[in-house]
C-alpha cells in the first residue's frame, strides 16, 4: 500500500491511474491547509484518507499500523515532509531522511547546507513572525540591495518579493501583518546579462529521481519570463539551452542533490543563469508542479509511476536526460500585481482552438478574490499542450497574451 499527498498541483487521476497496477492508495492530508480540506470529498473517491493536522509521530504511527500498514510513502508537497520523514524511518519506508527533508522544506538551513557543502549562496537572514525592521540591527550593515524576502518554508512564490532598500522591507513586512511566517532575507542572484532581453528567463530547474543513491537527470525545464514577485508565466521541457550550459546545469544539480544527503525520492532543481555561472536558487524534495504533464508530452515518460516505484523501494535507473519528440508545456496567465476581484474573462476560446493546445482550466474565474501576496497560485488559468519546435512554443504563448483579456473590480494596490 503506498501512502500518497494529493495537493491540488498534482493530477489526482493521473496518480490514482499510475497507482492502479501498482498499489492501493491511502491519502494523507493536512486538513489545516484550505486545498487539502477542500479536497477530501475527492480523494475518498480513491482511498481512505487520514488527516495529519495537529497530530504528533507517536498518534500518526498508531492510526497508520493497522489497519494500513503501508510499504510506500510519497509527498508532492514541501508542507509536512519532515514528519512524513519521521514516518518512514519508524516504519522502514524509502524517503528522504529527517536531516535531509529539514533542509529540503527550510530554506534558511538549506542555504547553510549547500554553502558548507561547498555551493556557492546567497547570505541568508532569518526574520521572525513578529520582528520589524526596528528589530532587525543587521539590515542596514549586513544586507546588500536589492534582496530577495520570502517564507523560510513555502513554495509557489507566495509572500515572495523583490526588496529595494530597508524602507521597502519595513513596508513589505507590515503589509504581510502580523500573521505572516518566519521569513528569509537573501541576497539576490543576479541575472546573467546576455539572457535579460531573451524569450526565455534565465533560470531552468533539473529534474531527477535518486533511486539508492544513483541520481538520474530525466529533464531540464525552461522558463518564460517571470511575472512581478517572481511569479511563473510558463515552463516547457525541454529547455532551450546550448550544450555547455546544459552540462553545467546537470553537474551543478547533481553537486546540490548529494551535498543534500538524497538517497531515494524525487528532486526539482531551480538554477539560474549569473555573470558568474549557474547557481542553485533551490531544491525541492518532490516533483515540481506541471512537470509530470510535460513530462509526458515531450517523452511519453509517467513520472507519477515513477514515484509509486521509487517509494516501493524498487530500482529506478535509466539514462537522462530522456530523448523527447516533442515541446511540452504548461503556460499561466497572471494577474496585475494587485488585489482585486475578476469581473469576466474572454477570449479563451480563440487560444483553445490552437492546435497543440490540450487544455485550459480556469483558476480564478469571475467572482475569485484576487491577494497580491498570494503569489504563482493566484494565476487566472492554466494552458497546458506541446509543441514541434520553439517557434510555435513562443507562438502559442503570445497567442494566449494577445487574445485572453482579463477584467477586474475593487482593485486595490499595496
């Protein structure tokens, strides 16, 4: 039986297909978490479902020993991993071990990780719940602008913002209030110059699976420039990269995965492009969001199987980066950098006429409430399909920007 996390970033059907000639599903869910709750009704559909929310190792043992007694367990979501770690050395599972999901979810210690194993970082300030920048002796010494302030433990750019100077930190952090997460302030990594005025950003992440120790690269993921407060406008596989570049990205990633202490499980590898090389913006224990869709459309390839394997304990091994036939990609329409309400949306009927596009679902339709802190999940909708070559890739996303016109009420600017 594997123990699945079923967030809404992850296709629930995709898994529970993949799981069908594998194992039984039981689900795992923090009932604290909005998407989590609103989820339930669903996942019942395909297992029983056990809420972690405020419960402790010893109590989750107990509930999952019988009648469950699980031989797998696998997380597509950074929140909670540390426990799930726990869990699977009390109960002898493949996972990621407690140090090294600490430092897979806290961005604070895997900085301080990374940096002792050798990787160059960022400088990295911790600011509590309730610190301001009164508080905050360091900043005006220590901190070189612009910096970058985002939660110590979060995902998908939320609360995630480019700081120009410690006025604009202290107004940050009072508009967040005062029941926002312990924060990290970081300097930022510059962008490599002959990149800024691509059609691309200048950031890629590395996707792999470790299996025993052996660490395969199955794809590199390209960016399409990123929205204010570094919030996701598109990602394709493969990435539009030289070869040398290519190389670097995989060397670095592998460097990052083993200074980490991965044995088993997947990763999702930010590195970007600087003046100096690539450097590691981040490494996710889990398989990055959009990436199995993509995955799939480029290669064929069923990650989410994948990772029903991988957390059964069975050897996973294959050469990578995978050999793809097509472009897939996953494209989304942000907001202005405001809080608003969405009042219509049209035109999306032009953009799901293109061939090469398989879906669009709407996120945010009219009537959603709209937080400009909210981040990369705030997007209005979502384009997912493939395409023969770059130039139609780029073509599909204007087309999505020239033709979708999104109309807004109650806008507010922070």
């Amino acid at each position: 039986m594997a123990v699945g996390y079923g967030p809404r970033c992850v296709p629930v059907m995709q898994l529970t297909e993949a799981a069908a000639s594998i194992c039984d599903l039981l689900w795992l869910i923090d009932g604290s978490i909005p998407e989590m709750r609103q989820m339930k009704g669903l996942l019942d559909r395909f297992g029983p479902v056990v809420d972690v929310a405020g419960r402790g190792l010893e109590e989750l043992l107990k509930e999952l020993s019988a009648p469950y007694a699980p031989d797998g367990l696998v997380t597509y979501l950074d929140a909670n991993m540390a426990l799930y770690a726990q869990v699977a050395t009390a109960l002898h599972l493949p996972f990621h071990s407690y140090e090294t999901a600490l430092a897979l979810t806290d961005k604070s210690q895997q900085r301080r990780v990374l940096g002792m194993g050798g990787l160059i970082m960022p400088t990295t300030h911790v600011i509590g719940r309730d610190q301001s920048t009164s508080d905050l002796t360091w900043v005006e010494t220590e901190v070189e602008w612009p910096a970058v302030l985002k939660p110590r433990s979060a995902q998908g750019s939320r609360y995630t913002f480019l700081v120009n100077d410690a006025k604009h930190l202290d107004h940050l952090l009072g508009s967040l209030g005062p029941a926002r997460p312990e924060m990290v302030l970081e300097g930022y990594i510059p962008d490599d110059p002959a990149r800024v005025d691509g059609p691309y950003a200048a950031y890629v992440s590395v996707e792999s699976i470790a299996s025993a120790g052996v660490i395969t690269h199955l794809a590199l993921t390209g960016r399409f420039p990123l929205a204010e407060n570094f919030r996701e406008t598109g990602f394709f596989i493969p990435a539009s990269l030289e070869e040398a570049d290519r190389e670097a990205a995989l060397r670095l990633a592998t460097s990052a995965i083993e200074t980490l202490g991965v044995s088993t499980g997947c990763l999702h590898t930010e590195i970007k492009f600087t003046p100096d090389g690539p450097r590691v913006i981040e490494v996710n224990g889990r398989v990055g969001g959009g990436v199995p869709e993509m995955l799939n459309r480029a290669a064929g390839l069923r990650l989410l199987e994948l990772t029903l394997r991988l957390s059964l304990g069975e050897t996973v091994r294959m050469d990578g980066p995978v050999a793809t036939e097509r472009i897939g990609y996953r494209f989304f329409l942000q907001p202005p950098d405001v809080s608003a309400t969405v009042a219509a949306i049209t035109g999306i009927d032009t953009v799901s006429d293109h061939p090469g596009v398989d879906a669009i679902t709407v996120h945010q339709g009219p009537g959603a409430d709209l937080d400009w802190k909210d981040g990369s999940r705030n997007h209005i909708l979502a384009v997912v399909g493939s395409a023969d070559d770059y130039t139609e890739l780029q073509a599909v996303n204007r087309l999505l920007h020239k033709e979708v016109t999104v109309t807004y009420a109650d806008v507010s600017h922070y």
